[in-house]
C-alpha cells in the first residue's frame, strides 16, 4: 500500500512528476514551454497552490483563472476540452504512481472539478463562442 499526500515534500514531488510529463507530452506540453520561462518558480507557486487547496492553507496568490485565459488568447482560442483531458489523465496516472488515500483523492476529485470550471471560463471568454 502507497502512502498518501501528507506534506509539502509529497505536493512537490506530485507536482515536479507531473510537469514533467506535461512538458515532454507532444499534444500539451508546448502549450506550458511556450509561456513558462522559470520552471522552478512556476513548480514552486503550483505547490502553493495544491498545499492550499488540499491543506486548507491560505498560502497561494494568483488568479488560474485569469491565466489559463491568456494562454488561451494567445494560442488563437485553440485548448479544447481534449487537451484539459490529457492533463487530467497525466495528473490522476503521476498520483496513482505515488499516491492513494484520502488527500490523493481529493486532488484527483478537485482537478476534475478545476479543469471543467478553467474550461468553462476559457470558453466564455472568446469572442465568438455560441
């Protein structure tokens, strides 16, 4: 039996796993190495973020939402639904690795949920959706 998610350390490494595989996916990864210049700092806000959301910690400052929407603007309104996909897929397979249990579950549970509502968002933002 795997351990599950218990500190900052397992954040990160989930994290770093991750974007790992995000960076190197041919469908999804140019549209992180494209916009990110300083992959330790952004490794470091995004587990901020998760230490937020799966701690109950008030410790991340930003706007995902707000973000997303400009890397879509400016790769011509083209993230689909498919491609959040294929990021859903890389998180849930990087904590399966490592993880199982309570806190592992809900960053599965709480990825899905944030993916649909940052894909919503995008959407809503361009100019000419129906």
């Amino acid at each position: 039996m795997k351990n599950d998610i218990k500190t900052r350390e397992d954040i990160f490494l989930l994290v770093s796993g991750f974007y790992k595989k995000v960076r190197q996916n041919p469908e999804i990864g140019h549209f992180f190495n494209e916009v990110i210049k300083d992959w330790d700092a952004h490794l470091e806000k995004l587990t901020d973020f998760w230490e937020s959301n799966l701690f109950f910690k008030a410790i991340y400052k930003g706007n995902p939402q707000k973000v997303h929407v400009k890397v879509d603007q400016e790769n011509n309104q083209e993230i689909s639904n498919y491609h959040f996909g294929i990021w859903l897929n890389l998180w849930f397979e990087t904590i399966d690795e490592l993880y199982e249990g309570e806190l592992a579950n809900r960053a599965k549970n709480n990825a899905r949920k944030m993916s649909s509502h940052l894909y919503l968002k995008m959407f809503q933002s361009r100019e000419n959706h129906v």
